[in-house]
C-alpha cells in the first residue's frame, strides 16, 4: 500500500479536532467516503483554508496513517458557491451531504454515486426548485444502493393503489406504501399524501424532465420529503439532524 494517494472529493462532514484541526469526512469518487485530519486548518495561514468547508469539491492528496489518514493537499474543483447565497438551496445539500455519510459506508467505492451527487449539487445551485431535485436524488440514491422502494402496490395485500387513493401509509422498516386496510397495527407507518405519492411515482419515473414539469407546490414535496427522512433515518439508523432544520425553515 502507497504512503500517499488522490482523489477527487466533496467535504460532507467535519468536525473539530484540537484546537486547529478538523476531521473532514470527504466523500470521494476513487475510495468512497475517506475520513482524514485537515491539519491547521483553522489558523489564518492555512493553505487547505477555505477548501475544506462543507459542499466544496477538491482533487486532493491524503497520506495514509494509522487511524485516520491527512490531507496534504487540495485544489479547487468547484466550490459550489451558489449553494451559499439561498437557505434553501444550502439546506437541501447539507440534508443530502447527511444522507450520504450516514448511509454509504467509509473506504467503499461508489462512482456512480458519487457522479450523481455532484450533478445534483450543480442542480441544486441553480434550478429553480431544489426541493424536487432534493427528492430526485434521493429516490436515485435509493435504487443505486439497493432498495427498491414500493411505491406502486401495497405491501400487505399486493393490490395496486389508485393515485389518489386516501390513508396510504409508508412503512418505514419496508420502505414500501400499505393501503388503510393493510396499514392497522403496524408501528412504523407514516402517513403519505394522495399527492405526495403521486409526486414520488413521477420524480421516480419521469427523469430529469420531471423536475421541470412538476408544478405540484412545495407543500406537496416537503410532505414527501417527511417521510423520506424518516425512511432514511431509518436505514441509517440515526437521526438525520439537517432533515429538522430543513423542515422547519421551509414550513416558514
Ligand atoms: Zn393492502
């Protein structure tokens, strides 16, 4: 194994260290999500300085150590500025950042992901609704790492259900929808609006194009977007923080 290695990364997590470094969780296209010291990087004179802040993109140079490895150096890929002038915006990237890490595990590749990922932080930056593109990413995340989530039948009974069907539920230990009959007496299910699911079926099927089609108000996504954090949450098997501040400030 070599001393030193590159990659190209985004910053989705860090945490202090000491009182100049960080611990950067850097989720990286080449060895997946990599956790190493920024040394100094809190000092004015830092040379990692501004590019180890949350969202930005890096080529960057690690040496292995024995616990954590460090970063040695970064060079800007893009620094996803436009992120930071729109709450909105920033607070849909950090919530995805937060899925991310708490669902891909540390040092295993994940290319396509990680492609997926930077393109949804450039949409992000600029379509006009970064809650839909929010909700794309996630259902794409989703079929990337595995679960195939029921959106068309119910889990119980198999019946399909009608898009404007009442009292659906979403169980969040199946990731799949249960009709009202099938729903009673399980623990876990949250309720999932008519429209919501409706949104779901055609963020799922409609690509790209379906982020600009969609005219369904941000009521409706953030009502999906609840039960998908929870779904999430609980595959990650903790809670996802930014999901709260997310929801809160976008109810406003
Ligand atoms: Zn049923």
């Amino acid at each position: 194994m070599s001393e030193s290695y590159a990659a190209q990364g985004v910053n989705i997590r860090h945490h202090a260290l000491g009182e100049a470094d960080r611990i950067i969780s850097v989720f990286t296209r080449e060895h997946g999500i990599v956790r190493a010291v920024a040394k100094g990087v809190k000092k004015p004179t830092s040379r990692l300085g501004g590019r180890m802040e949350l969202l930005h993109c890096n080529t960057l140079m690690f040496r292995r150590g024995r616990s954590l490895d460090i970063i040695l150096t970064a060079e800007t890929v893009r620094s996803f500025g436009g992120l930071r002038l729109d709450f909105d915006r920033l607070a849909f990237a950090l919530y995805l950042a937060e899925v991310v890490n708490g669902l891909l595990p540390v040092g295993h590749p994940q290319p396509v992901v990680y492609d997926l990922f930077v393109s949804t932080l450039a949409m992000l930056e600029t379509l006009e609704r970064p809650e839909l593109v929010a909700l794309w990413f996630q259902l794409q995340l989703l079929t990337e790492l595995g679960h195939h989530v029921g959106l068309t039948a119910c889990h119980g009974c198999q019946r399909p259900i009608e898009p404007q069907r009442h009292g659906v539920g979403f169980q969040l230990s199946l990731g799949a929808i249960v009709c009202p009959d099938c729903r009673f007496g399980r623990p876990d299910v949250r309720e999932l609006m008519p429209a919501a699911l409706t949104l779901l079926r055609q963020l799922r099927h409609g690509g790209i194009q379906a982020l600009v089609d969609i005219t369904e108000p941000v009521t409706v996504a953030l009502g999906a977007q609840r039960v998908l954090g929870d779904y999430f949450a609980t595959l990650a098997e903790r809670e996802i923080k930014s999901l709260r501040i997310l929801l809160d400030q976008a109810a406003v």
